[in-house]
C-alpha cells in the first residue's frame, strides 16, 4: 500500500483544506499514524538476488505486533522467515531520505547559497 495521500477537508468554504501523506500498512490496510507504531521492511533474505546485486527491491510499511500482529501475519503471507526479516523503525525512514534526496555537494543551489 504505501505511501498514499489523504485529503482532509477542515472548513465548509473549502479553505485552508489539507492534502497530507500518509502510510498505510501492507498488512491491514490501515494507516501508521505515528512513527513509534510502526515498521518498513523488504526482502534482504540471502535468496534475494536483486537486493545483493543493488537492484531496487520493493519497501513495505506494517504496524508493529503491538497492533494487532500485523508484522507476523505479513511475513507469514510472504513467506518468510521471521529470523531472515530486514526490518528498520518507520522513525529511522525520513533521515534516510533526506539524505538520499539531498543536493549534491556541488549543486547550483549551493553554489547561489555561496554566493550570498
């Protein structure tokens, strides 16, 4: 499921209306509401021959066993072993992507903020 969009009406005019992102749970279907409630996962197992080769492989998001043990019927339905599971805190997610999608060092826009 992912990361999806979720439009919140807040007023009858339509104004300051807000779209938001939200992760919903592969499992449930439900959204994580706040980092602590859940986990990303992907398949890191040594038969996985795409992750050892630096192909991109799919990211799942579940709740946390604490919330209905989604994280164990998950991979159960995917056929994993719980010992061979590659899972990281939802709250770890963000700095990661933030660096990932960070300005080269070199940028033009380093170059302006130089500049100034």
């Amino acid at each position: 499921m992912g990361i999806k969009l979720i439009y919140e009406p807040l007023h009858k005019q339509g104004e300051p209306d807000i779209t938001r992102p939200a992760i919903i749970c592969d499992e449930c279907g439900r959204e994580i509401e706040s980092a602590g409630e859940g986990l990303y996962m992907f398949d890191g197992r040594l038969e996985h021959e795409d992750y050892w080769l630096s192909r991109p492989v799919d990211i799942y998001f579940v709740h946390k066993n604490h919330h209905g043990g989604c994280w164990s019927r998950f991979i159960e339905r995917m056929g994993w072993e719980e010992s061979s599971v590659t899972d990281n805190e939802l709250g770890d997610l963000p700095g990661y992507l933030s660096n990932v999608l960070a300005e080269p060092p070199d940028s033009p826009a380093d170059r302006i903020w130089r500049e100034k």
